[in-house]
C-alpha cells in the first residue's frame, strides 16, 4: 500500500471571487419588458399581414423574453453559496438554464422550417409595408436588449445563451425588413418563406454551440481548451515529482474549473517540501491555467492502475 499525505488546498478564501457570476439584474429587467411587451404588437401586426416572417420573429421574441426571465433566475440562483447539500453551490444552474434556453430555439427553427415549406407550396401575400415597419422596430429592440447582454455573455454560458436568443431575433428581423422590401419592390412572394428558413438555420446552428458547451459541462468533459498534455508536463516539471496519475479536470460552472490528481513524489521529499511542491503547483495552476480549485494527494509511489487517468478497473474503451 502506497505511503501517503493527503493535502486539500481549495484556495477558497481569496479565489472564491473568481468563480462568481457577474450579476446584472437590471440588463434583464429591462430585456424582459422590452421585449414581453412587443411581443404582443409584433403578433398582431404578423397576423394582419399575413407574414410568416412576422409570425415566427413574434415566436422567437416570446422565447427570448422567457429566456431572459429564465437566465435571470438562474444567476439569482447561481449566486447561493455552497450549503451541505450542494458543496460546490449552484453554479450549474445557469448550465441548465442555458441547456433548456438552447432546446427551445431548436424547437423553434423546427417550426419554422415547417411552416416555411408550406408557405413555398402556397405563397400569400404578403403586406410589405406594414412588415417593413414592425421589423425596424423590433431590430431597435433586440439591438438595445443585445447591447445590455453584451459584456457578461463573454464570461456566462447562462447569459450567452440569452444573449444569442436576442442576436438571433435581431437577425431574424434583419431578414425580416429584407423579406419586406423584396415584396415591396418586386412582389416575389417566395422571399418570406425563404428568408424565415434562412433565420431558422441561423438560430439552429447557434443553439448547437450552446448545447454542445452545455452537455460537456453537465459530462464533466475538460474544459474548453485546455491541452491536458501540456497540464501533465507542467506538473512534472515541478521540483520533487516523480509522476502524475488519477489526473482529472472539469467544469462546475463555465467559469469555475476544478482539478484534482495523485503525485508522486520523491521519496527522501520531507512534508515541509511536499507542502512546498503543492503551493507552488496551485500558483501554476492559477496562474496558467484558470484552475482555481485544486485537490492534490501526495504519494511515494504510483498507485496499482499505474495510469494517467486513473478509472474504474472494470471499465472498456
């Protein structure tokens, strides 16, 4: 049986505040109103034209207002602190909410696909004009919620995932005013169709990013670009280790990156240095990697498995 010293740094204290969400409820609020509350005219306004372009866009901001109601409660509770129940607190709420965020945009691409094709097989006619002019309005709007998202998409999954929903519908009503003018100008009647199927491959592909940095988080798959080669060799260049195994990395939140392995050290090492050796591997880890949250077990020698990845015996390829 291996020797061991097992040392637990979590560096809680003074790096808890790298893996808070930024919070802005306000952007939210005012996303949310904004967008309910045209919902309603862009409807009425798509059903009197009889423009599928306008029926789907007023689908789409549905979705978005209740995507922002959705993002914005998530966070809420993303904020809570570790409690016995939840150790690592509930940063994967934002992960959920960014999951269902996604699947209703797929949902809703399907649908307008569907309507698409039958709209081709049967053109209506369309009122120009009156598309046009809701269409401007509602880029205004999407563009201004979009701008309020803006800054915290860049770090949140949670909040990209509504920020695209808004990127989406301003493309959608981009598409829309196109849609419009053709009608206007030449009275081609299979731009609407058309226009709304482009918007809907548009938001389909977006969604698919978003569930697929989803599903790797929920997997506890490795962050997004971390090179788990280049992790081992760092690691073994620090003084006394021997080896590297039982080596795992993953996700809590898309901001929150956990670690934990087994090194072996050499065997003269004294506990003032294996203390020594951790420290300055939780340095390296900060400092180069974003991993703020490390478990490091000291050994004298490898464990039976003998592997980098230490998995259950039984386990196939």
């Amino acid at each position: 049986m291996a020797q061991q010293i097992t040392l637990d740094e979590h560096t809680h204290d003074h790096n808890h505040h790298h893996h808070q969400h930024s919070f802005s409820g306000a952007a939210f609020k005012i996303g949310f109103a904004l967008t309910a509350g045209f919902v309603v005219i862009e409807l009425v306004a798509g059903l009197m034209a009889n423009s599928l372009a306008l029926i789907s866009d007023a689908g789409h901001n549905l979705t978005d207002a209740l995507a922002l109601a959705f993002s914005w409660w998530a966070l809420r509770i993303a904020r809570r602190a570790p409690n016995h129940r939840k150790t690592y607190g509930y940063h994967r709420a934002g992960i959920l909410a960014a999951t269902i965020n996604a699947v209703t945009l797929i949902l809703i691409s399907i649908y307008i696909f569907y309507e698409g094709v039958q709209r081709f097989m049967q053109p209506p006619e369309v009122q120009g004009w009156t598309v046009l002019s809701v269409a401007c309005i509602a880029l205004i709007i999407n563009l201004t919620v979009a701008w309020l998202l803006h800054h915290d998409s860049k770090d949140d999954l949670n909040t990209r995932s509504a920020y695209l929903h808004i990127v989406g519908d301003a493309a959608a009503s981009v598409g829309v005013i196109i849609a419009g003018l053709i009608e206007i100008v030449i009275g081609w009647r299979y731009a609407d169709p058309l226009i709304s199927m482009l918007i809907g491959l548009f938001i389909l592909v977006s969604s698919w990013t978003i569930i697929k940095e989803a599903t790797n988080i929920l997997l506890e798959g490795i962050p997004d670009g971390l090179d788990m080669t280049s992790l081992v060799r760092d690691l073994m260049k620090q003084p006394n280790v021997e080896d590297v195994h039982d080596l795992h990395v993953w996700t809590i939140g898309r901001d929150y990156k956990v670690l934990s392995c087994h090194l072996i050290v050499q065997c003269e090492c004294s506990l003032q240095d294996a203390n020594r050796t951790v420290h300055d591997i939780n340095h390296m880890l900060e400092e180069q990697y974003h991993i703020h949250h490390a478990t490091l077990q000291i050994e004298s020698e490898s464990c039976e498995l003998n592997q980098i990845f230490c998995a259950n015996p039984n386990a196939r390829n």
